[in-house]
C-alpha cells in the first residue's frame, strides 16, 4: 500500500490552482469535470503521479467558502533552505504565516533543530516548510 492523494475542498479553484502551481511550483497533472455533480477535480504535486503523493483540490460549484474546523493541520514540504524558499514565494505573494527559522519547542540539548516555516494557501490550509539536508 502507498498513499495516493489527500484532498483539500478549495472554494475558487482557480485561485487554488495559481498558488498551488504557479506560487509553489507543482504540475497539475489532470483536472476532471463532473457536471452531474457540480464538481471539478485537480490533481497536483511534484514528481510522477504515478509514483508520488498528490493533492485533490476539490472544487464544489455551488460553494466558495469552507469552515476547516480544528483538526486540519498542514500539508509539509521538504526545501534545502527554509530562509530562501520563504523570500521567493513571499515574492510571488505567499502569505508567510511563520517566517523561517528554528523549531521553538525542540530541545536545547539538540544539535539537530530544525529549520521551518509555514505559509497559508487561499483557502486558509497551512503549508509547512521544513529545510532538509
């Protein structure tokens, strides 16, 4: 077994897509209709859809607003470096929610802390960045 997707409900999908591919730099790899149901369907990611995890960005038609509730965390993307990555898509008008710098709960003792950062797409969903090596 291997996770395929995970699904975020967006109310303007185009609006979605432009953060998702443009802001982030993702490949949308399908976008499905359903007039029967008054949905659309966008798959996006890095990589292969056949080999990586994407996000279905599901648009509603007849809804342009979700509440998240409070059990929604974040989606987290690896980047070498935390500080860039924030710079370059606060430049393409990302909302930087947390700028980058060193988790505030790691432990002291650590010679490991990591590096994070998180922003907010249109709908609200936080992004993490986490710097890897």
């Amino acid at each position: 077994m291997r996770i395929i997707h995970t699904m975020l409900r967006v109310g303007d999908l185009d609006r979605s897509l432009a953060f998702y591919v443009d802001t982030l730099g993702m490949t949308l790899f399908r976008r499905e209709e359903y007039p029967a149901g008054r949905f659309t369907l966008a798959f996006v990611g890095f990589g292969s859809e056949a080999s990586s995890v994407v996000i279905e960005l599901t648009h509603n038609w007849d809804i342009s607003a979700y509440d998240r509730g409070n059990g929604y965390g974040h989606i987290a993307l690896g980047v070498t470096d935390a500080y860039a990555a924030c710079e370059a898509l606060a430049a393409k008008g990302a909302r930087i929610i947390r700028p980058a710098g060193p988790m505030s709960n790691a432990s002291p003792d650590r010679d490991d802390i990591e590096v994070i950062a998180f922003i907010e797409d249109p709908d609200g969903y936080r992004v993490e960045l986490i710097e890897t090596s």
